[in-house]
C-alpha cells in the first residue's frame, strides 16, 4: 500500500494536490483495524475520496509520476478490495467534508489532525485612498506621494499594484488613478486571473472577460459589481481574501483584507511591498515621522485671502469633513488634510468611503479608528497621524 503513496519531501509542483490527497487517504484509513467487520466498507469508502480527490487535480497534475503513480495504485487497490467505483465515500469524516477551495476549510483540517481546538485565522487589513493615505498591515498610517507605480502587495497567492499620478499642478500631492490585481494560480480553484480598473474604468470582469475563477461552480473567487462603474468587490475564498475598489471623483480607493499566513507568504525578493512594510521614508510627506509641532492655532499661510488655492480655509475644510465625519480620528484629519491641499470636495467621500471599508474589513473594532497623540515637543517615528490640525500648517507648507 505505502508504496504507491508520497508522504516523504517530494519534489512536486506547488499547484498539484496529490500530495493532500495521499494524506488524506492515509487519515481516513490510519484507524482501520482489518479484523473488524466493517474494514472492508470503510476502506472502500476511502478509496473512492482518494479517487475522487486525484479526478479534482488531474488538470493540475499531469505530467506528474507521483500523481500517476497514485491513479494506478488506488485502481490495484480497488481491484484488490472488490471496491465499485460508484457508492458512498468518507464524506462522514470532518477532513473530507471540507470544501478544498475555502481558506476556512484549510484552518479546520488542522484542528482535525492535531485533535485540538486552535484559534481563528488571523487577518490583516491595508487601505489606500486619498492623496495617498496608507493604512498598512500592521495599522501604521502614513501619507506618501508614491507618484507613478507601487506594489501593495507581492506575495506567493496574490499581487496588487497601484498607480499614482499628480492632483495638483506645481504639488507633489498625488492620488490613485489605476489598479493592477493579478490573483495567482491555485490547485483546481482558480486560473491566474487579471484585473485592472482605471479611472472612469472599473469594470466587473477580469481582464479576459469572466467574472470568476475555477470551473465557475465553486465559487473559490468572483467579482460582484455594487455600483455599475463606481465600485466593486473581489471575494476570493480559497485564500481568504476581499477586496475592495471604488471610484470617487478621479480616482480609486482600494481596501484588502487577507490572512496573516498568506500575506506574509513571500520570499526576501519581494520585500517592496506597501502594504507591509510602508513607504520608504523618501516617499513619505512627514519627512520619516518627525515633525516639530507649530504653535497651536497658527493660520495657514492663505487663511487671510479672500481667495485661497484650494478654496478651503482651515475653518472650512473641518466643517466640511465634519458633515460625513463625527468622529475625529485620522480619517477625519486625512480629509481635511486632502481639501486644503487639493481644494476637490471629493476627498470627502474618499475618506469616509474608506473609514467604512475598514468597519466592514477591519478583523478589530477597537482597531478601526486610530486617534491623533496628545501632547508636545513634536511627532516621533512611530506616530499615527498628525497631533492636531494645527500640525497640518507645517506639513502643507512643505508638501506644496
């Protein structure tokens, strides 16, 4: 029997599951005593999962011995055993109840085989909107200008670049105006599928036209469109994943939430990646997290014209933000940073768009919304956001 099963470090494509097969089988089949009256039955039942598993990844796996290998021996087996090809399988069992293509499945098989409850997975969340704002994994914000392309995420089961192009003439301050996503092949559950959304662009198809992944019966990963052109969701349950994009005014916002295992699955290459290690401190409009902190209350350089750039004063651009947003937290200040910088009223709903994404994807409601410190002698490195709107003064005057 063992001979025709791999259970050692075999050199198998990633994509090819007969190696879970075989350890499925040897699960089901490990607590079988052969004196028993119901071995035969049992061991039948086995076999037709092991048959059927093997049928699941015969499109991932050819060309592969030990995948061949295994066809024939569950065939001898079979033979052997006087098993029909046709009745019940172990479907009573928990590992095989589970569904190959759902991340959750993955994290119940490890209950199963360690015979112990263990905790949920755990998930990460990034956001970008605005002129950009970046909320990455480990809930650091920043604000960056990121101008031209930048990679969110590159990992073994997904990549997210993003595009960002200037808002304002003679300002560094850019936003995002592309979206890049290309969900990477896996087992039976998916094909690599690309999408891509610009501005007045965001479709609800992958780039070749189809709305899922797989045979399109598991529904492992799809596209549901919420609002025709203005925002779409992508849920891709065999990794766990959903993400969202929305169009508001020019540009797009992008929110992800991912599995910690997975989102951290990646190799010493791919180590540019925004949403975990944020942007590099070049990049970064706080000058790498430090900032002197300006004498409370102080005007912006504009608040006395009858005409300012932006159309905003200070005064203005809080009560602006104030009708979408109760709460000051830094979605709040992020808007009022955008309207004084941009003048685009826009911004608005990008920050309240994006504040709701982070209730609906966030995995910590005491995490959702991240406050400004309190006290002085300035920001250090590991600050959140701005420690008042009056630190916005210095920050403009540098960004502009």
């Amino acid at each position: 029997l063992l001979s025709v099963l791999c259970l050692g470090d075999c050199q198998l494509h990633t994509s090819c599951g007969i190696q879970k097969c075989t350890t499925d089988f040897v699960s089901f089949t490990s607590h079988l005593n052969a004196a028993l009256e119901d071995f035969d039955l049992e061991f039948c039942k086995a076999l037709r999962a092991y048959s059927v598993c093997t049928y699941r990844n015969s499109k991932a796996c050819r060309g592969n011995l030990v995948y061949h290998s295994a066809v024939l021996g569950i065939g001898d087996l079979m033979t052997q055993r006087n098993c029909t090809k046709d009745g019940p399988t172990s479907s009573t069992n928990p590992e095989m109840t589970r569904d190959p293509c759902s991340y959750s499945g993955h994290t119940e098989v490890g209950e199963h085989q360690r015979g112990e409850k263990t905790p949920p997975p755990t998930y990460l969340f990034c956001g970008l909107f605005g002129d950009p704002h970046l909320r990455t994994f480990k809930d650091h914000f920043q604000t960056c200008k990121v101008e031209g392309a930048w990679p969110l995420i590159d990992n073994n089961y997904l990549s997210v670049q993003v595009t960002n192009v200037p808002v304002v003439p003679g300002s560094s301050a850019t936003a995002t105006n592309k979206v890049t996503i290309i969900f990477k092949s896996y087992q039976d559950c998916t094909d690599q599928k690309v999408y891509q959304a610009m501005t007045d662009d965001l479709p609800a198809a992958f780039v070749d036209g189809t709305t899922g992944g797989g045979d399109g019966n598991t529904g492992s990963l799809h596209i549901v469109e919420k609002v025709s052109g203005r925002y779409i969701e992508m849920h891709a349950r065999y990794i766990g994943t959903t993400v969202y994009i929305r169009q508001l005014g020019h540009y797009l916002t992008l929110a992800i939430r991912m599995p910690r295992e997975l989102a951290l699955a990646y190799e010493e290459s791919q180590d540019l990646q925004l949403c975990v290690n944020g942007c590099p401190s070049t990049e970064r409009i706080d000058h790498s997290g430090h900032l002197p902190l300006p004498v409370m209350g102080k005007l912006l350089p504009w608040a006395a014209a009858s005409h300012p750039p932006s159309g905003y004063t200070l005064e203005t651009a809080t009560t602006k933000c104030h009708e979408k947003m109760l709460v000051k937290d830094i979605y709040f200040y992020s808007c009022v940073f955008d309207l004084l910088t941009t003048g685009d009223a826009n911004f608005t709903a990008a920050a309240h768009s994006a504040l709701q994404d982070v209730e609906a994807l966030h995995p910590s409601k005491e995490h959702w919304h991240i406050f400004p410190r309190s006290g002085g002698g300035g920001v250090g490195r590991n600050s959140k956001f701005f420690v008042s709107l009056g630190l916005l003064y210095l920050i403009l005057v540098a960004y502009l």
